[in-house]
C-alpha cells in the first residue's frame, strides 16, 4: 500500500510538471481578446500646442483637421516677439493659435487623457505559434502575428492624415497588416496574453 501512494505521487508530481498545450484557435482567441481591450491614441504632438497663425506645416495641418472634428479646440494668441533682422532686433506683433484638448483647463494637468482614439487591434493570422518553452517556474509560447485596426474612427479618413503614416496605415491594415511577435503564459492553471518578454516581471 505504502508503495502505491509513494507511486502516485511520483506519477501525479511527473504530470503536474508535464509541459502544457495550447492549439491555435486557442491562442489566436486569447489574442484576439487582448487586442481588442487595447484603445489604439494617435499621439503626434503635446498639448498645449502654439503654431504661427499663417503657418502651412504639416502639424499645422494636423491641427487644423483635429479642429473640423472637434477633437480639439483653439484661440487667437496675440503676443510681442523679437526677431532679428540685418543684424538688428525688432520687436513685432505675432498673432497665433493655441490648441488643446476640449475642456482643458489651465493648471488642470492630468485631467484630460493624451491623445486622440482611433480604434483597437483585432487577430489577422497567427503565422507562426512557437511550441512552449520553459523560462524561470512559468511556459511561453511566442507568436508572430498579422493584426488589423478595427472600429476606426471617422475623422482617421481625411485626407490631411495623409501625411501620417500611423493613420494612412491604419486605414489600409485590413488589407495589409501589421505584423508583430507577442506571447501567451502559462501559469500552470490556464494560458494568458504576456504583455511583455519572457521571463520579465
């Protein structure tokens, strides 16, 4: 009797550290999962942002567009600046905007989240899903991935984005993806995305 406990305990030890599975319709549901809870920003620039009014750059651009979609908001600036001419400074009235986020207040800082949504990650193709390896007391699997932006927002499609290349590829990543590598952990009960690398705490 005492050798068949010792047995099973030894048999039930061997498959407790038995190297787990996951197949690929589980992986790719558990990434897919993960994408999605990720709201994609579009980040070119801080805020507050002061611009020359008769400036033609591409922010400028940018800024101007982000107005028509009331995603931000502006005022006339008009301030003494001294510039240098043939050697001499002078001083000149300059006239420009300020923009910033709607309901920004001065000293507010915190309050207002950076950057502009423009939707979240969704699974093309898993077109490589490695076999689990063991770092440390946990499993990983990696995977590289072709992804996709999904419920891309209204505003992404004018064409003074054009310029931005998150944006332009955004607009066409149904087409052609992203592609990038991540990882899923085993914890010994259950898979979950990694958001890291392997190993990192």
């Amino acid at each position: 009797m005492k050798l068949l406990c010792i047995t099973f305990l030894l048999l039930f030890s061997g498959l407790s550290q038995a190297q787990p599975f996951i197949g690929s319709n589980h992986a790719a549901k558990i990434i897919d999962e993960a994408l999605k809870r990720k709201d994609l920003k579009w980040l070119p620039f801080p805020m507050p942002y002061e611009v020359e009014r008769s400036a033609q750059s591409k922010d400028a651009r940018f800024l101007a567009a982000l107005v028509d979609h009331d995603l931000l908001v502006r005022k006339k600036e008009t301030k003494m600046v001294t510039v240098e001419v043939n050697g001499a400074k002078r001083r000149k009235v300059q006239v420009g905007w300020v923009y910033d986020y709607p309901g920004a207040q001065a000293g507010a800082a915190g309050q207002t989240d950076e950057g502009f949504y423009y939707g979240y990650g969704r699974l093309k193709n898993i077109m490589e899903l490695s076999k689990p390896y063991l770092i440390g007391d946990y499993y990983y699997v990696e995977a590289y991935i072709q992804w996709y932006v999904d419920d891309l927002q209204h505003w992404v499609q004018d064409a003074a984005f054009d310029g931005a290349r998150t944006l332009r590829r955004s607009r066409e990543s149904f087409a052609k993806p992203f592609e990038k590598r991540v990882y899923l952990q085993y914890d010994g009960d259950s898979w979950a995305f990694w958001d890291g690398k392997p190993g990192q705490l």
